[in-house]
C-alpha cells in the first residue's frame, strides 16, 4: 500500500492556516483584496442586546450584529447595535481611524468619556455596519438576553 503525502505527519503551519482561513464557514467572510488573510464575517444576534454605562442605558436592540474579525490576531467578538435602538445621546471624539474592511471609524463618548465608535459610511463591502455603534468591553457592560 501506497502512502500519501503528508500522512501521519501534522500539517505545517502555513497548511493549518489556509485551511482555517478557507473552512467553508469563512466562504462568506468579507476580505481585505490586499490581504485576504485579514477577513471578518458579520452576523445578525439573535436574541435582546442591552448596553449600559454604569446604572445608564445606552442601547437596547433586537438587531444587533456580531462581528468576528481575524486580522493581526483573532478578535474578540464585537456587538454593533443600530443607532435607532440608542438609548442617550452620545458625543463625537476628535478621533478616527480606518479599517480596511470596514472603513472610517467616528470615536463616540458619553458623559465626556471615549466608550465606542461607529462607521458612520463603511465601504461598501461592510454596508451592513453603516450607523451601527460598538463600545468598549471595558467601558460597558453588554447583557444578551432577557
């Protein structure tokens, strides 16, 4: 019998990587043209999202959006609620950075401190985080559910 090649040995680094990077659960991943490694993959949250600052409300939403993102490392998780379902009126920071998968980020405060951002207009491959709002984990706290 003829062994094949690779068997019993484990996969280069290089060949684990391609092919998580091109499971079939990524075929929908949205990608950097420049680097197809650096890629996310948007979906709708299922269930009730609220967001607080403290004892204040800041969004409460049935249609969140989590975004999965890999780039320079695996990021964590990230809740995007639409600006509808905003609870208070959050300020503008004199801020901004650009994703190349997402586009400009606006940075928002409440209460005069940074606690998110927003793609105000994403590029088009993103058209689906337009208005919505992300905050950061260590300036909120996120319930999901009832």
């Amino acid at each position: 019998m003829k062994a094949r090649i690779g068997e019993g040995h484990p996969a280069s680094p290089l060949e684990d990587k391609m092919t998580a990077l091109t499971a079939p659960a990524l075929d929908a991943a949205i990608r950097d043209p420049d680097n197809p490694a650096h890629l996310m993959v948007i979906k709708d949250v299922p269930r009730r999202i609220r967001i607080y600052q403290g004892a204040s409300l800041l969004a409460d939403s049935q249609h969140a959006l989590r975004v999965l993102e890999i780039g320079k490392s695996f990021y964590d998780p990230v809740i995007y609620v639409p600006q509808a379902d905003l609870k208070t009126r959050l300020g503008f920071v004199d801020k901004s950075s650009h994703c190349p998968i997402k586009g400009e980020a606006s940075y928002v405060s409440h209460d005069g401190e940074e606690i998110g951002w927003v793609y105000k207009t994403p590029v088009p491959m993103a058209a689906k985080l337009a208005g919505c709002y992300a905050f950061w984990p260590s300036k909120v706290r996120l319930v999901e559910g009832e």
